[in-house]
C-alpha cells in the first residue's frame, strides 16, 4: 500500500470542524468524499489535528493508503480540482508506509488573531474583544504558560481522562498595527486547550485577572478557575512538525 | 444642516458595489437604509469612490446632511448596532457644511493582493493567479504607470466621455512571503483604471507582454492594448485624502 500525505489550508468558518460527522460539514468529511471520488475507493484519511467548528488551518497534515497508481502530486491536483473553494491541498507527496499523520507529530504551532477595533474583513479571521487590551500583561502570561507542564485547568470537561501535561515550545504575544498574535508550539494539546488560554489571556489583558492570578490558575487544576474560551474563528492551526524523514 | 463624515470598512464579497441600485445588494444602499432607521427620515450619502462589484474597502470615505441631533460618534456606534456584520464604520465625525466626499477628496489609495499560491483563506481577498510572476519587471512596469497622465488606454469604455488625465502620486509593488501588494495613489481614477493596468501589469510578471510593449500601450489610447481587468476580490480602497479642514 502507498501511504500519501498531504498538506492542508482550510476555512472553518462554514465546517463543523476537522473531524468527519454524519449530520454536519466537516473538513475530514469533504476532503474523504473528494479522495473516493478521485481513486474511486474508499479512503480513510487521518488528521494531525481535530480542529473545532470555525477554527481555520494553513497547516493542517493528513494521510491516507491507497492502491491507486495516481502520482503524489497528481493528488493535489485533482483534489483541488474536486474540493469546494474553502478547502485547498497546497501539498501531497508519498512517505514511508507507516507514516501516522496524528501519532507522528513531534510539534503543533497554533496561532490566534486578535484585533483591536471593529473589521468587517476580518469578522471571521480575527476575534475583536471590543477593548483595551495590555500587551505587556499578556505577554507575561505567555512567558508563564511556557514555564508550565500541567493544563489541567485549561482543559474542557470532555477531556477529563486525558493526559494533561503538555511541553510547551514557544508562547509569545506580539503586536502589529491593529492586530495582536498568540503563537503556541508543543509536543501536544488537549481539547479546547488553546483557546482556554488565549481567553484567559484575554481577562488578563483587559485587568479582570492580574499576572498573579493567572499563575496561580496551574496549580488549582480546575477549569472553572480559568476564563471563557476565546471564539473559535480567531484561532489558526498553522503547522505540524514530523522527524525528517516523514517530510 | 449638520454635516456628518464616516470612514467605512467593508467586505465586498457579497455586494454589487458601493452605488445604490433598485435591483442589487450595494453598501450604500445598506448604509442609507441604517442611516434610515437611525435617524427616522431619509438620508442622501455621498461616498467618495464608487467601488465595484467584489471589491473591499478599508478607507471609504461618505458623507451625509441631517437635522438628527444624534451625537457625531453616536452615528458610528448606532449605524454599526443595525449594520450587518460586512460593513463597518470605522469613525464618524461632524465636518463643515460645504464637504462633499467625492469632489473635495484630494487624493484615493487602492491596493491590489496577489497571492502566489493556492488559499483557502485568501479566496475572496486576493488574486492568485495561478503562473510564475516576474516581480523586477512589475516594479518597473509600475515606475512606467508613475511617470504617464493620460490613461486613455486603460480605462472602460464605459467612461469614454471622461477626462482621462491623472496625476498619479505613488505606484509601487512589494513582495511579503506568498503575497504580493501593488499600491496606487492618484488624484482621481477613472473607472476600472485599478483593475486594467494591475491586470496588464501581471501580462508583464507573467512575460506575455514586454515592459517596452506595456510603455506603449500608454501611446495607443486604445483599450483593447492593454490586458484583461484583473479581478475584482483583490482590489481594495484603502484611504482618501483631503484637505486638513475636513478631517
């Protein structure tokens, strides 16, 4: 069997997220219906991130097996050929067989847009709290969740018999013109995770938490300690790191 | 009669242009049906450039007369509480009597977004054109538009009875990762200019017409020399200028 990985931009903004539904538009769904249209089989295409309804990717890596002769790079083409407009391959090649797009990932870069006034061209690409915000509040925050391992406290209640313990490669804040960008790389994430932290962030930045607060957040491993969830449309899943030889 | 200024952002995906029409979604028509319920009579708005169908912008300027007693600022946060969401006012400010947006407006600035690649995330904000694009030569194309005044060639027959002169104030492209930006600054534009010369200069990135061929489309006065419109979705109007007195 051929293992094909592919390389995936989408907007959420219409799709239920990543994952494949019965009822519901999903990206996982779209791209499985374009493949069996294409190889003329079914597919089974497994995702590196289950990413929620509204949230975009430009980084998104999956794979699939297949026996189709199609060449690697043919299936960019004739995926993108099928796809609707919101979903594009920006890149296919053939790996080793026992490739795994979710369990091979070493890294996940995450980013979330923030802006600073009213947009009506970034209404679905950028979440506007609607006030004022500290940068520098925020950026402390960020260099906190960098010296943290447990998320417990910023893990939806669905998660609960998961892992929490995460290692955090960068976390960091920075500003440019009306915008505010989070970026956050780690070895993993737990559900809902990233948007838990950018909300509390939030309440940071606007002085509903101080800095110390928001430290002392890790150590009580209680959601209800943290702030809302930030809005789903802000949030990014930029890329996904594997070992050299997956690439 | 109070005179009333608003800086405007919109996303023209789903409109037919700025201009009013009986038949058509427009985002003046959108703006004088707020600017309606608002105020509770009716309302002529002056925009200073009329945009076409699909295309953004983030700095239109307008402007309307009304008895209303409503507080300057409270125009914007009224107009953008009954808005929708693709629409927003940015500022609203009271301004001497005699202003008109269209014909005391000194200066326009568009942008044109190529991006040069496949995007899910850009499909309604930039062109991608899909062909290797030579960036040397689209600078130096855009040096030629800087130095000409008569655009005769460039503009739609539509606009045959106009006077085709501009004065043009800055023409330059710059490249930022995938995308590329062409900015364009001149006292006046005649209609489709943007699109028509941004469209010939890619027939130059792209090397179907030569830069010397592009400097003498300048001398033909004749539309059919030059390349096709490009489109619409990557053409953005970014700022109006005007007098001190009227900021």
């Amino acid at each position: 069997m051929r293992n094909i990985k592919i390389l995936i931009e989408y907007d959420g903004t219409n799709y239920k997220g990543w994952q494949i539904q019965s009822n519901a538009k999903s990206v996982q769904g779209e791209l499985t219906k374009a493949l069996r249209s294409l190889i003329g089989s079914k597919v089974t295409l497994t995702g590196a991130g289950r990413t929620d309804s509204g949230v975009h990717a430009m980084g998104q890596v999956a794979n699939f097996r297949t026996e189709s002769e199609i060449s690697a790079r043919k299936f960019m083409e004739g995926l993108n050929g099928t796809l609707p407009k919101d979903i594009r391959i920006l890149h296919s090649i053939e790996v080793e067989e026992d490739f795994h797009s979710r369990r091979d990932a070493l890294e996940r870069q995450y980013h979330y847009k923030v802006i600073k006034r009213e947009s009506a061209l970034a209404r679905f690409y950028a979440y506007g709290p609607g006030y004022d915000l500290s940068l520098q509040d925020m950026v402390t925050a960020a260099k906190i969740i960098k010296a943290n391992t447990d998320f417990s406290s910023f893990c939806n209640t669905r998660s609960e018999t998961e892992n929490k313990k995460c290692k955090i490669r960068k976390s960091e804040w920075r500003e440019n013109g009306d915008y505010m960008y989070y970026t956050i790389a780690a070895d993993r994430f737990i559900y809902n995770m990233v948007r838990s932290l950018v909300g509390t962030m939030i309440e940071v930045g606007r002085g509903k938490i101080t800095v110390e607060q928001f430290e002392e957040i890790f150590d009580k491993s209680d959601r209800s300690a943290a702030g809302p969830n930030a809005p789903a449309h802000g949030l990014y899943l930029e890329k996904v790191v594997y070992a050299e030889n997956f690439n």
